[in-house]
C-alpha cells in the first residue's frame, strides 16, 4: 500500500493539512516548509491520488482533444504534445477523431461527453460560427486550427498567411519563377486551406510575379496520395512547375513520389516546401523543406487556456493566439539552376 498524507506529515513533523497545502501547490506555504515536506513526499514516494482530487472539484480530471484524423502524422504528434501538457496539470486526455466531418464536430462541441470530460480543445473543419454559437455545453472550448470564427471562444493558431508567404519566399529568394500550390480544396473557400493559398498569392504579387491559377492544384484531403495525385493532374496538364508549395507535408511527400515516378529530380528540377513539419519528412530519402508550427506552444496554450477558465479565471476574455513557426530548410529545396 502507498504512502498516505498522513504518513508524510508525520515523517515531516507537520499537520496533514500543510502537506496537502504543498502537495496542490498552494502560494502560502513557505519555502522552508515547502522543502521540508517535498523531502518527506520524496522518501516515502508518496503520490496524491489525483482521482479523489478531481472528484472533490466536481471534475473527472480529463481534458478531450478532438482532431479531424488521427492518422495524419501532424494530429498525432500534437496530441502527443497536449498529453505531456495536460499531465503537467495533473489532467488526462481523452482523444476523439470526427474524421473533418460536420456533424460529428457538431457533437463533440455540443458536449455529448459532458458527464466524461471537464474541457474540450476542437480541431475543427467543418464547424460553422453558426454551430458555436448555438452551443449549450458550459465545460470551456479551446479551438485549434486555421478557421477563423466570429464566436467568443479562444483559438490557438498560427498566422497561416505569414507562414505561407514566408514559404514562397523561400523558393523566390532561390530564383523560383513558377511555383504551384497543391492541395487547394474543391468544396469551399472557407476551407483551411484558403489561407495557405492567399499567402501563396500575395508572396508572389510582393515578388513581382503572377499568380497563375493553372499552377494551383486542388485535392480531396490531404494525404500522400491526394499530393501524388495533384503533382500528376500538373504535369498531365502540361503545366510544369519550377517549385511547388504544398499545403502540408503529406501532399509535399506525395508530390516528391510522383515527381520522380515522372522522372523530374527533387531539388534540381521542381524544389518542394511542405507545411507541419512531421517526423516523415525529416527522415524521407529527400528531407522535406517545410514549415514548422510551433506545436510545443499550440498544446500548452490550448491547454493552459482550459485549465484557467476551469479555475474561474476572472477577466479572462476569449482570444485569437498566435504561437510561432519558423522555415526549416531541408534537401528538397535549392538555388534554380542557371
């Protein structure tokens, strides 16, 4: 049997409500006293019984995180980014998959897990402003992602036009003239990834260049094959690109596939920038030059931003966050020959 409070505070010569005072962290207590019983917590290994603690709030002690797919390098990764956030605040996190579907995201926002979980961070696709603002549930929503909502929630999401144009710039400052853009969607310009597109678009007009609609390529999701498909639609089409930016790594990776199926060489003939910076494109045979969001950031602020309005916060009002990126330039970009 583990140790108890009570153990500790006898060990470390104190009452049981002082170790309970160090163990949640309570600012009164003083440092003396603090490592006093942090020596006696150690010794006997003690370890608080989170559960009971969650319970006495009137919480489960769960957070969920509701992505569009789980099988996208990009999700999983930052979901392994929310759990290591979420622990860091004695929270588990339960994950939902709604496949970019509106009606599951629908569901999963309306809290048809509300005996389960005390705060949700969204992912959302489909969701429109509309379906926010009808919401009844009151456990606090955190959204993730590049659609913008007129809805008062937080959201955490890098400025994806910048991040764009900082992208093209890359290939523009590397003498790159004609540079596609894969993985525009068909279904709505409210999609994600119209602000990757409108970076594309005033990068190239800052170059002095034209934005040529027959190098924009759209897909059906956003996987390797939808990348693959798209670089051959280009070619097929006889539109040959210098460069291509793609709206995240997976298209990227499924654009470099295809490129060398046809027999073009990556860098030398079509440089590739992806989008996510995913574990796959650092260790595929031509590491992929790429954005890199800041996902450390993205999962403590989501995170963070739930946790402060279950403690009631006051004078926390809902905010847009920007977490940073940066370039990271890999072996699938360089200088345009000649």
């Amino acid at each position: 049997m583990g140790a108890s409070l009570k153990d500790v505070a006898q060990l470390a010569g104190v009452s049981i409500k002082t170790v309970s005072n160090v163990v949640n962290n309570y600012p009164h207590v003083t440092p003396g006293m603090r490592a006093k019983v942090q020596r006696a917590i150690d010794e006997l290994g003690y370890r608080p019984n989170l559960t009971a603690r969650h319970l006495r709030k009137g919480r489960t002690g769960i957070i969920a995180l509701a992505v569009p797919e789980l099988g996208n390098p990009y999700f999983a990764e930052l979901a392994g980014a929310v759990v290591d956030a979420a622990a860091r605040h004695d929270y588990t996190v339960l994950l939902d998959h709604t496949a970019g579907e509106r009606q599951k995201e629908i569901l999963v926002s309306q809290g048809f897990r509300a005996h389960v979980i005390d705060g949700l961070i969204l992912s959302p696709i489909e969701l429109e402003a509309a379906d926010l603002l009808g919401r009844t549930d009151d456990a606090p929503l955190v959204l993730l992602g590049e659609r913008e909502y007129d809805a008062p929630y937080d959201q955490i999401a890098i400025d994806n036009v910048s991040a764009a144009r900082t992208a093209v710039r890359h290939l523009t400052g590397l003498g790159h003239r004609r540079i596609a853009f894969l993985g525009a969607r068909r279904e709505s310009a409210r999609q994600p990834a119209h602000l990757r597109l409108r970076g594309w678009r005033e990068e190239l007009g800052a170059a002095g260049l034209p934005c040529d609609d027959s190098l924009v390529a759209a897909t059906d999701g956003y996987g390797r094959v939808d990348g693959a498909a798209a670089m051959n639609a280009l070619l097929d089409r006889g539109e040959r690109p210098d460069a291509v930016f793609a709206y995240n790594d997976l298209i990227a990776i499924g654009a470099m596939r295809a490129l060398t199926d046809r027999g073009l060489r990556v860098p030398d003939d079509v440089a590739v920038v992806g989008f996510d910076d995913v574990e796959e494109g650092r260790f595929s045979t031509i590491a992929l030059t790429t954005v890199s969001p800041d996902k450390q950031a993205i999962a403590r602020l989501a995170v963070e931003r739930v946790v402060a309005r279950l403690a009631g916060a006051p004078d926390l009002v809902p905010e847009r966050i920007q977490p940073g990126y940066t370039l990271v330039a890999r072996e699938s970009t360089a200088r345009r020959p000649g």
